[in-house]
C-alpha cells in the first residue's frame, strides 16, 4: 500500500530538505487513525511519551503547561469538547505504529538519500487537539511532515537558523539537554509564513525551524513522522559545541544550514563527549 502519490514525493524531492511545502497523502482513513485507535495507543504507551495540557495555551510559554485533571486518552475520546490538546511520542514502540512509519519512509527514501543522506532514527508522533488549541513556538531537531489526518490547523513557520527567531544560546542549551520551547516576541510575527493544512495534506518542517500552530474549529489529529540525518546531527553538535565556546568566554558564529556540513565543530563536540568533557 502506498501512501503517498508519485506527483506528492516529486514535488518533497524538489523542495527538501530546506523549502517548507504541502504534499498530499492517503492516510485519513487509515484505521489506526481513528480517535479509539489512538486512544487506545494512549493506555499502551508508557506515561513518558504522553503530554497533554488545556488547549487554551499562548503562542509563548515558560515550561510545560499544567496537566488537565482528564486522562490522555479520556481526552481523545472526548476531543471534541474536551478543551485539551494531546501528544503521543515515539509511537514507533507500538509495533503496528512503527510498520506505518516505516512504509511512509521507506516511500520518501528514494528523495531523502541523495540529498541529505541515510535515513537515521525514523520516529512518528500524533497530535490530537480540540477545537482552537494552541501548540506553542517552539522547535524541532528532526527533519519532520506533518499530515493531517482529521479537521484542520494553520502552521506558522519562521526561518531556520535565524537566531532573530530562535537565538544561539536556546539551541546551545537545547542540544545539551535543555528545552525547546522559544521567546515569543510580538515583533517575530511579521517574519511568520502560515501554511493552511486540511485533511489529506502534509506539511514538510525543515529541521528546528521555529514555529507555532492554531487548530481550526474542529478537532484535529495529525500525524508526524520524523527521521534525521548525518547533516542534522552535525549541526545539532555544532550548536553544542558553540555552548563550550560560549562558556570558554567566546563569540562563535552559528552553524551553517544545509548543505553546509559543520564538520570541524561536530567533530570537537563527538571528542568531548567521549573523554567526559561536555
């Protein structure tokens, strides 16, 4: 079974992995993207791979928001008038879960390789989300789309690797075990681009690219699947190893986005990490 048509994977070859872009899929029928299905996935899963908040959240946020008194998966029973918005991570655990992923993958291989290189650590994630919910600004490291499964959201995305957006010392702290969660600034919205998902469509996210997203006025699930590259790691380690400059009292520049490859400073923050010295 394929999930995504010829034209969707031309056009992701085209524009990956630095150009935000819609695709097309087939996967809202698919039955372990029912709202039971997952909720189902919700009581398997171990309690660290599931976050869920209210939905009413700022486009800005200190820490993690404060759990609702409903359980995850009582919520995506009842995601329509739940007033919540639940993640479930690293769905790849659950065996049917993680041969959905891979069939997706294994479809994007042909474009992904000879751009970015192996296919590392393929991971998907479900995003389920009452009407109006709010996920805030924030990034990710993973090159990663976003399918949409079930009513519709508006992703606003800004540049990756501007630090105007997402500044040095965040992702310095982030790739040594810190937060992801960005400053939000009112004056940043102007430099947003806002891509409209509905049903059927995916959008492709280019790695830590800063971005926040509003659900529509129904409930939403969505569908990440994610993987990394060679490149991406190298540049996760040079934002790393600009941390160690930083604290040495220096001013390092910020890692080159693809195709530059950040080989000098990854290499240093790999060294560091095997003597102990990070």
């Amino acid at each position: 079974m394929t999930h995504l048509p010829p034209h969707a994977l031309d056009h992701f070859a085209r524009h990956y992995p630095e150009v935000p872009h819609i695709i097309e899929h087939s996967l809202c029928d698919h039955p372990l993207m029912s709202l039971e299905a997952l909720a189902q996935l919700a009581e398997r899963l171990p309690a660290g791979n599931i976050e869920h908040a209210h939905a009413d959240q700022p486009i800005g946020v200190s820490g993690k928001p404060p759990v609702p008194a409903i359980s995850a998966a009582d919520a995506i029973r009842q995601i329509d008038t739940a007033g919540c918005w639940v993640a479930l991570t690293f769905i790849e655990q659950d065996p049917a879960y993680r041969a959905l992923l891979l069939e997706v993958i294994e479809e994007l291989r042909g474009a992904i390789e000879p751009r970015t290189g192996a296919v590392h650590k393929p991971q998907a994630f479900v995003f389920v989300s009452s009407p109006h919910a709010v996920t805030p600004y924030h990034f990710d490291p993973e090159h990663n789309i976003l399918m949409q499964i079930r009513g519709s959201k508006v992703m606003t995305q800004f540049p990756a690797g501007d630090p105007f957006y997402s500044p040095a010392q965040v992702h310095e702290a982030y790739h040594t075990g810190g937060p992801r969660e960005l400053v939000w600034r009112d004056e940043m919205l102007a430099g947003g681009t806002e891509f409209a998902l509905a049903p059927g469509q995916g959008l492709m996210v280019p790695v830590m690219a800063p971005h926040f997203v509003r659900n529509g006025p129904q409930a939403s699930i969505s569908l990440s699947i994610t993987w990394r590259s060679e490149w991406s790691y190298a540049e996760s380690a040079a934002h790393a190893f600009n941390g160690v400059l930083r604290r040495w009292g220096m001013k390092p520049a910020f890692p080159g986005r693809w195709p530059a490859r950040n080989h000098g400073k990854a290499l240093a923050w790999r060294v560091m990490q095997k003597l102990g010295m990070k």
